[in-house]
C-alpha cells in the first residue's frame, strides 16, 4: 500500500510522542484527521464483519494481514469496481510475517498515517507476546476496552507478565451472573466435569475433556497427553462443573454515548469433531469413540434465538455485567466495557424452571458474524445489523458529537 509523505511524516511524529497511556485516550488522536477515519482489524476472527460493517457506514477500510494467510482480503473481498459499482470491503491491506508484527513502529506508522481506529478482536490478543504490550506499546486508538482483555484468561498465561489474580471467574461473581462450579483440585470431584486443558500444539486453543472422579481425571489427562493432545501442564488447568443446557452466546452491545445496553444477536458453537459425532447415531459413536477422539475446537457459529420469556433476564445479566467492569478493581478508570461483549454459556432446566448458566466471557467483539441473523437489532433498530455495523454507527456517532474520547482507549 502507499502513503503520502505527508501522512507518513505526520505518523511518525505523533507515535515518537512519549509517553503514550492506554487511558489517555486525547494522545492516541493526536494528529489525527477526523473527517478522515481509517476501520481497522487485525486479518482474522471479525476482520470481514468489522470491514463490511465500516464501508457500509462510509468508512475506508484496512486490515494488517500475516503473510501466507493474506488472500482473504488482499483478494477475494478486496475492494474493486465492477461494471458500475464497487464490490469487496477492504480497501487496504498491510502484509506481515507474523500477526505479532502488528506492534512494529513501521506498521503503527502506517495505521496512523491512516488515521485508523482499530477494533481489536480475539486474534489481536492472542498472537501477540504479552498484554503490556498491546496496552502500553501500540499506539494505535483501539475502539473498546483495552485494558480489559486481560481479563478473559481463566488461568496462567504465558502473555500475562504480572500474573491475574482478578480474571473472568471473579468478575463474573462480582457481577451476581451464576456460572459453573469451579474445583480447587481434582481431589474436590463429585461430579461431572469439563477440563478447561490446552492443547500441545496450539497453547491458545482449549483441548476439552470429561472427568467425573479424581481417577477417571488423571487417567484422561494422562492419556490424552501420551497422545499429544494436551500440554503438559494439564493437571493446572481449569476444573469446572459440566452443565447440561443448550448452548447459547449472548451477544451484547454497551454504548458509552447513550449508557444503553442492546442485545445485538445469540448464537451457538460448531465444533469440531464434536458436530460429526452429534451426527452419528449412538452405535455409531460408540465404534468411533476408541478409534477418534473427541475434540471441542471451535470451527464456526450457528444463528439461534432464545424465548422470549428469556430475554428480560438476558439484559439483566449483561446490565449487572457492565456495572461490574465499571467498578475499580476492574478497570481504575471506571470506563468500563466500551462496545461490543459476549456472555457464552448455556440455557438449563431445573426442577421447572429455565435458568443461564455462563462459563466464558468475551470482552471485545465476539467471531460471530451471523448474529445479524437473529431479529434483536432489527426488533431495535427497524433491521438487523451485523456486530461491524453497530462498531461502525458508534464511530460515526462519536465522530458527530466530537466524543471520540469517550468510545476509544
């Protein structure tokens, strides 16, 4: 891609402006041409919905791509004309060798030449080194709660310099919202249960298994590491209740400019290989359980309402969620939540009644782009609106009531 000298020169001074602060949302804009916004993402998880959602409210569009994984968008959905009209929604693209690359003091450069505000998603934080470094090192104004992402780590992490003593499961509890019981140590279990383990090969993904006794837990994890499925450290990882509901992704929306919440859309999980044996019948599955083993890797999402009768406690979960992230121990700045949030978990029924059980936290904007495929942003809005759209109305807003400050960090 190609910049202008002056863009470029009007980059590097304002990133070489120490210091820069994550809660210092009037530097981060500093220099910036307001009438000129850039949306950018990170090449994966949201990068497409976070670009159609931009161009469709007026936004020109970039997306920093690793290199080998960069035909998304610098060729099937690049923006070109065709006959009389323009198709594709990304309008530039940066090449990288590694996603972590995104930090670099040349590509920041370029964001900010660009004016770009970025929406960071799950492969933001999860192919760089370390949190500190995206909090305190990118200088780049990220729209939504940047120093918040931290927080979904349910255990050690290896990109947490400090540690976590306060993550999900706490806020979680501070927020009143019933989640699973989690156990101290494989000792405690008197149930069925789901261990939260990594996998050997890709730390960052989650390699799931079913204990329901300390014994049945060490010969599992024993197993599955032999195999190589499962880190060696798996006897540390997570043991959390196993909770028997259908599936749900509760998709929320906070918008600082208006103090409301909105319930943009629900969803459910595939995952792989799980969906296969779901498709088998029960003798089927029997014959292909001591041949494959059972794996819960997510592959994508599947558009899913809830009752009616559901949604009032929805909304006030997600409301007692963002009154948690606004308190102190949460985030010192009192912010809070900014934008998009997701609230997964499952829909129970017990002894007659239907209550929402949550066992994981989003705090940025979730990978589901058929949420616009339910009806609540349409039951609000007059028509159904994608996750990058609603980013996008929230820019443009701020951008008319000169409140940028208040949606960036």
């Amino acid at each position: 891609m190609n910049l202008s000298e002056s863009s470029m020169h009007k980059a590097e001074q304002t990133i070489n402006e120490k210091p820069y602060s994550f809660m210092n949302s009037s530097n981060l804009l500093s220099g910036y041409d307001i009438k000129k916004l850039t949306i950018g993402a990170l090449g994966g998880h949201s990068a497409l919905d976070v670009c159609h959602g931009a161009k469709k409210l007026g936004f020109n569009t970039v997306v920093v791509a690793q290199e080998g994984r960069e035909k998304t968008y610098d060729n099937y959905f690049k923006t070109r004309a065709r006959s009389r009209s323009q198709i594709g929604c990304v309008d530039s693209v940066i090449k990288v060798p590694k996603f972590n690359n995104v930090l670099d003091e040349a590509v920041q450069k370029q964001l900010r030449g660009l004016n770009t505000i970025f929406i960071h998603n799950r492969y933001f934080w999860t192919y760089v080194d370390n949190f500190a470094a995206v909090e305190n090192d990118f200088h780049v104004p990220i729209f939504g709660s940047r120093s918040l992402l931290k927080l979904e780590e349910r255990d050690g992490s290896a990109r947490l310099t400090t540690g976590q003593p306060y993550n999900q499961y706490h806020l979680l509890a501070d927020a009143g919202i019933r989640t699973p019981k989690i156990f101290k140590n494989a000792a405690e279990i008197d149930r069925l249960c789901i261990v939260k383990a990594s996998e050997a090969k890709r730390g960052y993904e989650r390699a799931f298994f079913l204990a329901s006794s300390k014994q049945g837990w060490e010969t599992e994890g024993s197993h599955l590491e032999k195999e190589g499925a499962v880190n060696a450290d798996w006897r540390s990882a997570t043991i959390e209740e196993f909770i028997v509901g259908a599936p749900v992704n509760f998709n929320f929306f906070y918008s600082p400019l208006t103090g409301e919440l909105e319930l943009l859309g629900t969803d459910t999980r595939r995952q792989t290989n799980l969906d296969g044996f779901l498709r088998m019948t029960a003798d089927q599955q029997h014959v292909a359980a001591k041949h494959v083993p059972l794996k819960m890797i997510e592959t994508g999402h599947i558009a899913c309402t809830i009752k009616e009768s559901l949604v009032e406690k929805a909304f006030a979960m997600g409301e007692q969620f963002v009154k948690a992230t606004q308190r102190s121990k949460c985030d010192p700045t009192g912010r809070g939540i900014i934008g998009p949030f997701a609230l997964q978990g499952a829909v129970t029924a017990e002894e007659g009644r239907e209550d929402i059980v949550i066992f994981d936290v989003s705090l940025r904007i979730p990978g589901s782009p058929g949420t616009r495929s339910t009806p609540y942003s349409g039951y609000l809005y007059g028509e159904p609106l994608s996750v990058g759209e609603r980013v996008a109305m929230e820019i443009r807003q701020a951008v008319a009531e000169k409140a940028l400050e208040k949606i960036i960090t």
